[in-house]
C-alpha cells in the first residue's frame, strides 16, 4: 500500500514514521539501539525521524535491507512510504506517475494549529485527486493532551476540506514523540476511542489491482508479416492493464473499428493465448482492419475509455518557459501522441506559493494547473481515477518534457480551433454581388471538391490530372491542385507537417471552391477526422470522395470506390458519370 505523509515542515512527519517502523518492529534487527547509541555518543538527543536518515544512508551504500522500500509493515500489509521531501519533487512524481500515493496522512501541529500550508497541503491532494485522507494532529503533549484543542482543530480542518470537496476519513490526535496512539490508544488521551494511526492506515483501501482492470492495449506499432500473400498484421505494445485472449472482441479507438482476437504472439516465446497487465506482446486479427499506432485496443464487453477532443486536466509544469495559449505543444497519453493546445486555464496552484489564482492566462513552471486542453484529434484515455495508466499524459515542447498531468474528464466543446478560425473568417470575409449562384449560372457547374483519396502509391495523382485535362477539354472550369503531399505519411502528424497540409488543403478549397471551380486534390491515407477538418474549413461548398484501392475510412462515406486504376480513362468515366448525376456538371441550359 502506497501513503503519502504530507504536512508542514516540522509539525511531526517524519517522527510519525520513524515512530510506525519502529513501534511495528519493522527495522532492521539493532538499527533502533545504533542510533539511540549514535545520538548518546553525540551528546544530542534522539529523534525518531533520524531512523529514516538511517536508512535512507543505508539505502545508498546499496546495504538496502528492503530493496521494495517497505517502510513498515502491519498483521495486515506492507506499508511503502511515498517519498515527498517537498511538495514540487511529490508533485512530479505523482503526475508522472513514479509514484502513486493511494492514500495520505496530514500532519497537523496541535500547537501551531492549522496553518496555510496545512490548507495548501488539503488543495493539493484534492488537485491529484488522493481521496482517502486521513489527518493526525500531532505534539498533543505540547497541548496538555487537552480534547478541546483537538475538537477546534479537526473542526476548523474539516470545514475547509469539506469546502475543496475533500472528506477526512479520520481525524486522530497524536504524540508521535511520545509515542501516543501510534499503534495503541493512549492512557493518556482517554477521551480519543478513535482507531490508531496503525488502525487507520490499515483501513485505507487498497488500489483495485491493475490486471482486474479493464483491459487497455495502446497499439504502438504494426508490423507486417513478411511472406508474399499473408496481409496479416502483428499489432505490438504493451498491456496496460486487465488481460484479453483469443477469440476476445476487441474495439480500437478514437476510429471503433471492430476485430476479433486471432492469434497472441510472444516475442520469442511460443505463440500464447492470452496476454495480460505489464506483458508487452502482439495481437494478430481475424478481420483484417486498418488501425494505425496510437489507437487504444480494448474490450468490447468491458468498460470504453472516453473519447474527446477537450479534455479537463491538472497539469503540473515543469519547463521553465511558461505554457501559453496558441502555441502548439504534443501530448502523450495512452499510446497517443499528438499536438495539443491550451485552451483554457480555470484555476492555477502556485506550487512554491501554494496559493491558487483563477485569473491567469498562462502556466508557469511549478504551477499545478486544472486547464482544458485541445487534442488535433479526438484522442482515447480514462479518467485518471479509473484507470491511472491511460489517464495520466506528459506534454512535451522541443523534445523535452515539459509538463505532465492527469485527465480529469472529457469536455463537450460546442467549437474548437477550426470552427472558431472558420468563425473568424466568415466575419471578416467581404462578400461581392456575385453570388454562388450567379457563378454558377455563368460556369454551367456547381462548385466541389473532388478528393481523390486512398492509400499511398494507388496513382491518384496521375488519375487526378487525368480528370482535370478531361473536364477542362469538356469545357470545365477545373483545377488540380497539385500541392505534394507524396512525404506525408500518417508519422508526421506528430511533427504537425501533415496537420498543416490538411489545414492549408481546407483553407485552399474555400477559396478555389467559393470561385465557382471544380477542385481536384489528392491526398493519401486520408481519415475521418481530417476528412471533417477539410470540409469544416471548405464550408459553404460540398466535398465528393473517391477512393482508390482499400478503404480505410471508418465513418465517411464513400461517394465512389475505384479498386483498380491501371486505365485511368474508365476511373475519369466513373468519375464524371458522378458528377453529372449529383448535378455539378450541368449539361445544357434552355
Ligand atoms: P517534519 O519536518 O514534519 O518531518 O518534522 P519532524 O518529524 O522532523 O519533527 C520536527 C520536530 O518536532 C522534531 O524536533 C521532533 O522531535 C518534534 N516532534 C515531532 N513529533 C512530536 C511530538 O509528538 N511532540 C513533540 N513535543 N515534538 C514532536
């Protein structure tokens, strides 16, 4: 069981500790006696908390007695001690997920009372979301052990928790140095018939077990076999968490394409039939769909992860320059990477401050942040409350990471960049007396775009400058719009190369299309959000797809299906055919 001891420095925390290992006779056998003899010949007095300097020394001279770093150890369980030698290094390490605090002691002085660090510290685990809190008012002899010093205490405490959403599972009035309630009740505070702080720690429960949860495979590559004729493909990751087998229905999102589990490769190992939490392995499917690496595999009878584009987060940032709005950043959440924006900051925690602020506009290095982010796409993940492994991200700028956070939950969002960019342009755009109408008239065609899409090397091209030379003999007015997309594989969405080709292929067709032209463009390995992107951006105008060779798409419709187009002149014959019967070509007027 993973606890966090957190509290003002010097209120108790580390005497806490050193009290529960030493009471719960879990150090190393004479460790205790050395030290209180250690002190003796330093003339200084002993302090439980200098068992954990002890052993942290220990530790690193590689003598470690508990290489798990149990702590202490109760009839019922071990106890691992999240190291937090400052709010910023437990910060870190809870959002980056090196550490995992399942529960937190707070440590309150009785004689300094509630201090505004003890309310920072109660904001702060409410911000990680840590739900079982429980709080120990400590150096109850430096109060008399008086029962009202206590009562003021936990009610001024609970008050505030009760205001950030926090409830205190228990509240216990302690002498750590005195060893008072520590693992029994102590004579000495009658009044208390609480549980103990060893009670209390025993009655935290538990984290559900990550192979129980459900199951969550990011896809992270797919390699093709090898042999001429096998189109199977081995998709290779690492199981998050829960387990799938053979015969599994499993879903893949952001796209929800379906499959069925055929074979579970191990990497040589034998082939296996099922593969589970931590196992980095490879599935191979019955139904030969096109998934592409970052899409989250699981179970079709098991809870789904939340698909969004807008996410709520608490982000803690670690780069010194400050995260801003506009700029684009890439984030890395369960298997995905893609580029993210800010879009809004709702509330800040100034982590060397500790004091929150909702006005800001930015993130400042050591800030811990509730903001709502925006993915380019929409982008699979869990509530970190859930399922902590698909729930928690890092942002990266440059190539470093530059923060790291947890996703609180998915954010409907009436608009998001393209709409608001669209927005803004329908606002300043000058319209003239010619109406698409009036153009229409004049050119003898309605506008389009005419998207000629499919996997790579399928010769869109050719068959695209094919229909644009046979429309404009036919008297058309037509473009190709030959901007190269021949580098763009779906690799570069991370560098953004191809995010900006789509956005310029959208901004290009709004103008070509709004002109009353027929636009022919071509672009591979097109999906349905990008497909979306365009057509938002193309908007008033209509799109038409024509695919060339195997469709990937999982939603859009296809508006005409090519498999082969070794004769480009039958592919520009279907083509027209389609144009003419959706009335783009008009053919005589009376
Ligand atoms: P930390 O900074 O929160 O880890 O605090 P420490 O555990 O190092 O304790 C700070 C000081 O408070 C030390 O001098 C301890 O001896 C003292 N202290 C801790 N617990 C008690 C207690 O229950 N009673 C009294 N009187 N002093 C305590």
């Amino acid at each position: 069981m993973n606890v966090v001891v957190i509290g003002h420095v010097d209120h108790g925390k580390s005497t806490v500790i050193g009290r529960l290992m030493a009471d719960t006779h879990s150090l190393p056998e004479g460790k205790l006696e050395q030290v209180k003899a250690r002190c003796a010949n330093d003339a200084r007095p002993f302090e439980y908390a200098f068992l954990l300097d002890a052993l942290a020394d220990e530790q690193a001279q590689g003598i470690t007695i508990d290489s798990a770093r149990c702590f202490f150890r109760s009839e019922k369980r071990e106890y691992i001690i999240i190291d937090a030698p400052g709010h910023i290094e437990f910060l870190r390490n809870m959002i980056s997920g090196a550490a995992r605090a399942e529960a937190a002691l707070l440590v309150i002085d009785a004689k300094e009372g509630v201090q505004e660090n003890s309310r920072r510290h109660g904001y702060l685990l409410s911000m990680l979301g840590i739900r079982q809190v429980a709080i120990a008012v400590n150096k109850m002899d430096l109060a008399d052990y008086a029962q009202a010093t206590f009562e003021s205490i936990r009610d001024e405490y609970r008050d505030f928790l009760s205001q950030i959403g926090v409830e205190a599972l228990d509240f216990i009035p302690l002498s750590a140095r005195e060893g008072d309630n520590i693992i029994a009740n102590s004579e000495r505070m009658p009044w208390y018939t609480g549980p103990t702080t060893l009670d209390i720690f025993d009655s935290f429960t538990k984290e559900q077990d990550t192979a129980d949860k459900a199951f969550r495979f990011p896809v992270q590559d797919i390699y093709k076999f090898t042999a001429s004729g096998d189109d199977r493909r081995i998709l290779a990751g690492r199981v998050e968490t829960g387990s799938a087998r053979v015969g599994d229905e499993v879903v893949f999102l952001p796209s929800q394409k379906r499959s069925t589990i055929a074979t579970v490769e191990g990497f040589n190992l034998p082939p296996q039939t099922q593969a589970g939490a931590g196992q980095s392995t490879g599935f191979t499917l019955r139904e030969q769909i096109y998934v592409n690496p970052g899409e989250l595999m699981c179970k079709a009878d098991e809870p789904m992860p939340q698909v969004s584009t807008h996410l709520a987060v608490n982000i803690f940032w670690m780069s010194r320059q400050p995260m801003v709005r506009d700029k684009k950043y890439k984030i890395k959440l369960a298997g995905a990477r893609m580029p993210v924006w800010l879009h809004e900051v709702v509330t800040v925690l100034d982590a060397s401050e500790l004091t929150t602020d909702s006005n800001r506009q930015q993130v400042e290095r050591h800030d811990v942040a509730e903001c709502i982010l925006e993915t380019l796409k929409p982008i699979a993940f869990d509530l970190s409350t859930d399922i902590a492994q698909t729930g928690r991200f890092v942002i990266i700028d440059n190539y470093e990471i530059a923060g790291g956070g947890v996703v609180l939950k998915a954010v409907e969002s009436a608009t998001n960049r393209i709409t608001e960019r669209v927005q803004q342009r329908e606002q300043r755009w000058q319209r003239s007396n010619i109406t698409p109408h009036v153009r229409s008239t004049r050119y003898n065609q309605r506008s389009t775009l005419v998207l000629i899409c499919g996997p790579a090397n399928t010769g869109k091209e050719k068959l695209a400058k094919a229909l644009e030379e046979h429309l404009f003999e036919s008297g058309r007015y037509v473009y190709y719009l030959g901007l190269s997309n021949t580098s763009l594989s779906m690799d570069v969405t991370e560098s953004g190369q191809r995010d900006e080709y789509i956005r310029r292929l959208g901004e290009v067709s709004h103008l070509f299309t709004d002109a009353g032209l027929i636009l022919i463009a071509t672009i591979s390995d097109l999906d349905d959000y990008e497909l979306d992107t365009i057509n938002t951006l193309n908007q008033p105008s209509d799109f038409r797809i024509i695919n060339v060779g195997p469709n990937r798409f999982s939603r859009a419709n296809v508006d005409l299906q090519i498999d082969d187009v070794s004769d480009p002149a039958d592919a520009v014959h279907e083509i027209k055919q389609l144009l003419t019967a959706k009335q783009y070509l008009i053919e005589y007027y009376l």
